[in-house]
C-alpha cells in the first residue's frame, strides 16, 4: 500500500545521511524501522499482559508478602 509520508526537514535531513551511509534507501531505512517498531510493541504487549497473569496468579502470596 502506498503512503506519503511527511517528515520535519531536521528528520528527513538526518535519514538522508544515514541511507547514504548505509548504501540504502530512505525507504528501506522506514520500513525496517516500522517493522522494528511493530515488533517491539507487540512484545511490550505480551509482556505486560504476562505480568498481568502473574500477578493474578501471586495475587495471594504477594499479600502475604505486603504483610510480613
């Protein structure tokens, strides 16, 4: 799917020289960075909703613990 994509003249400067120094495309630069991005928040996601099983699980022992 196509998308125009407008960034501030500091940021589009500074990914022109990093796709020049990469030998690559700004483009390309914007997609592994999406991709990277995506992935990180569904980790974050499944981590946090691990805690959530955790602390559901522990509810009691971690009372106990506030207690002692």
């Amino acid at each position: 799917m196509a998308m125009t994509v407008r960034l501030p003249p500091e940021l589009d400067a500074a990914l022109e020289k990093l796709a020049a120094a990469r030998h690559t495309s700004k483009h390309a630069l914007l997609i592994d960075a999406t991709s990277r991005f995506v992935a990180e928040s569904s980790k974050t996601e499944r981590v946090l909703a691990a805690v959530d099983d955790i602390g559901h699980d522990y509810a009691e022992a971690i009372r106990r613990l506030e207690d002692a």
